[in-house]
C-alpha cells in the first residue's frame, strides 16, 4: 500500500527563524564553550592531587540545572589535552583514564563494573574486582549517585584501588544516610554547587545563545534570566529551551517571555518525567493519586519489592525535583505525611505509567 506523504511536508523553505543550529538547545547538549562555575578550582585542585598520588575523592551537590553535569563531562572531555599542554604532566596525559557513568542508566554496582572493565554478563563481581585493582590512573565519574541501589563500589573503589571517584548529586540527605563503613572508606571533599545567579544566568544564556541562534536581542535574553532565575528556580533548562522558542518564533520582546517561559517549564517537567526510572515513576504516580504517603506506599504492587525507607527516600528525591511537596500533618497524636502535587501537567505520569504498562497485570 501506498500513501502520499507529500502533502503534509513542511514547506521546502520551512523557516527555523533565528535558529541556526536547533541541537545546541537539546537537553543533553554539551557546549563547545562552558561558563566556568567558581567551585572549578576546587575540583581541579582535587585532580591535581591524584595525579600527584594524593587522593581525596570528591562529591558535588547542587539543585537541578546547577551545572553538575556540563561541569564534570567537560572536565573529563578536557583533561587530556590540558595535560597534554602542561610541561611535566605529559607522561600521564596518555596513560590517563576519564570515565563518565550515570547510576539512572547503570544502578548497579555490577552494571558499573561490567561497564568499566567491559566484561560481558555472567563474570562474577570478584573477577571485575581484580581487573579494577590494576587500574593505575582513572578518574571515574557516578552521577546521580543517589540512584545507586547498593553501595558496593562506593567502599570497594577507594579502599581497594586507585581509581578516583567524583560523585554528583542532587539530594544532600543520600551521603548522610550512608553506612558509617562507606562514609568512613570515602572521607569525601564536598563541593556545593549554588543554584546560578541572575547574572550567570544571563552569561550562559548569552553563550548559547551565540553558539546556535543568528540573531538574538541581549535585553531580551537578560530578562528571561532573571524570569528562569527568580520563577524557574534557576534551572538552566528552561532557559535554554525558551531561548530556543524565542529564536523559532522570532520573538523578541519582552511581553511575550512569560508565555514562552511556562511553555518550557512544561517541556523540561516532560522531559524529567519521561527520563524516570520505572520505581521513581509509581512512587510519584502512586503519591499523587493516593495524597498520603502511607496509603501510597500500601498501595505499591508487591512486585516493586521496595522497602519503606526506600519509598520516602524516593519521595524525597521527588520533592527535590520540584515535583511534589510533602507536609506533615498532625492529628492528636498521629502524624501523616501529605502529598501536594506541584506538576503543571500530572496527566503526563499516568500517560508514561501507560506507555511502559507498569501497572497493569
Ligand atoms: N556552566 C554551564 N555552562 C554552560 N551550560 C550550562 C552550564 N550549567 C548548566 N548548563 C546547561 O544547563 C542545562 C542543565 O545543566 P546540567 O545538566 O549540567 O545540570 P545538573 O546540575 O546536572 O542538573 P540535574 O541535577 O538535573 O542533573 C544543560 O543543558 C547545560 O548545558
Ligand atoms: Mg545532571
């Protein structure tokens, strides 16, 4: 069979407005130039050390969109060359490891191993283990840390091999509810990432948007700074997907940012629904349809096999996403844990809760 497409192609000379490179705005999108947070230094510093012998490995905490992520990939993307730049650091610039590995895709201590070593499925863990010891100089980065399901490599990678460890996080409460034996094996330097300034703000959208638009208006891009920083807790992705509308419609004045801005809020709370693991997903669904922590977690199908604690440490990763608010609330004597939704669109968790058939039987 045959049908006609042609009809609902977009016209030949289908204008993306002022958008000269539409990838410099994806989400995931590294650019070839980074605003250089002020806790830099103190990383580098860190990394010297090792390369020096001295090891401290190293935690980055920061709300979302502080620049974690960009930060740290493009420390690792770098490094080499700087070395390789630097009278005296040559030698290890060849010899120098830098991986990158996020426990949303790899939540496993295994699943990392497999991916260090590159040893296919069914290897004992030990065996990976022995493998890691003869590592001599990489620097190994786990972000989201707090997704991690087992603390494994969190005691075996600092106590048993040479490999520096970065860690990244968004929730400050997942280091402190660590076992004493692995906090005490880490003995981390920790960097606080403040949420970016109106100022900032302005700088990093003014470079992404010179790396990707053809024309853009500056007093434009300064307003919707303060908007993002002030109405958006400073999540950098929403700046840069506005920038992104604005340069598509074309829309250069400062009236109409408001609509452009709630418009990117909903892309990116889209964006962060869909990239949920399964067991974030029913916590959250689970949460707002049942407005109450205990009924929520009684209402978990058996099948999550996911204790109490690990329930509340998932909606409190939830509340730090922006997503929900949770309230204690007193009767008498007994305490309850309310949940007050604060997506703009909760239809879209029961649509992904479909989609990936995680609650049917
Ligand atoms: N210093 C920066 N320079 C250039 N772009 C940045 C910078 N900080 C953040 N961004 C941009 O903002 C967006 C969010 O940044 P990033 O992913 O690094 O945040 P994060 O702290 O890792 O957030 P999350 O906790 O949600 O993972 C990315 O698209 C990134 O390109
Ligand atoms: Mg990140």
């Amino acid at each position: 069979m045959s049908i006609s497409l042609e009809k609902y192609l977009a016209p030949p000379d289908f204008s993306l407005g002022d958008v000269r490179d539409p990838r410099v705005f994806e989400l995931d999108y590294i650019p070839r130039k980074i605003y250089e947070r002020k806790e830099l230094p103190q990383i580098m510093e860190l990394i010297s050390l090792y390369l020096k012998g001295s090891r401290i490995p190293c935690i980055i905490w920061g709300e979302r969109g502080s620049g974690k992520t960009t930060t740290v990939k493009a420390i690792l993307r770098e490094l080499p060359n700087a070395l390789r730049r630097v009278e005296g650091y040559k030698e290890v610039a060849d010899s120098v490891k830098t991986v990158y590995v996020s426990a949303r895709e790899k939540p496993t201590s295994y699943q990392i191993y497999q991916f260090l070593t590159g040893m296919k499925g069914g290897i004992p863990a030990s065996v990976m283990k022995e493998r890691l010891k003869e590592e001599k100089k990489m620097i190994l980065a786990v972000d989201e840390a707090d997704l991690l399901k087992d603390d494994d490599l969190l005691y075996f990678i600092p106590r048993e091999t040479s490999i520096y460890l970065i860690l990244l996080s968004r929730d400050i409460r997942w280091f402190t509810n660590l076992d004493e034996a692995v906090k005490s094996s880490l003995l981390p330097k920790h960097v606080r990432f403040n949420p970016y300034t109106a100022e900032e703000m302005d700088e990093i959208l003014t470079m992404r948007a010179k790396e990707g638009l053809n024309y853009f208006d500056p007093t434009v891009v300064s307003a919707l700074a303060g908007i993002v920083v002030r109405d958006a807790d400073s999540d950098t992705r929403v700046g840069i997907r506005s920038l992104y509308w604005l340069g598509i419609k074309r829309s250069w004045n400062e009236n109409a940012l408001m609509d452009t801005v709630k418009e990117s809020i909903k892309e990116v709370e889209d964006f962060s629904i869909r990239m949920m693991n399964n067991e974030e997903l029913v916590v959250l669904y689970l949460s707002i349809k049942n407005k109450q922590t205990n009924r929520a977690y009684e209402a978990l199908p058996p099948k999550f096999k996911m204790s109490k604690a690990s329930f509340l440490t998932k909606l409190n990763r939830l509340q730090e996403m922006g997503l929900i608010n949770l309230i204690k609330v007193s009767q008498g004597r007994i305490h309850t844990i309310a949940v007050q939704p604060l997506l703009r669109h909760p239809e879209i968790v029961e649509e992904e809760i479909e989609a990936r058939g995680l609650l049917g039987d």
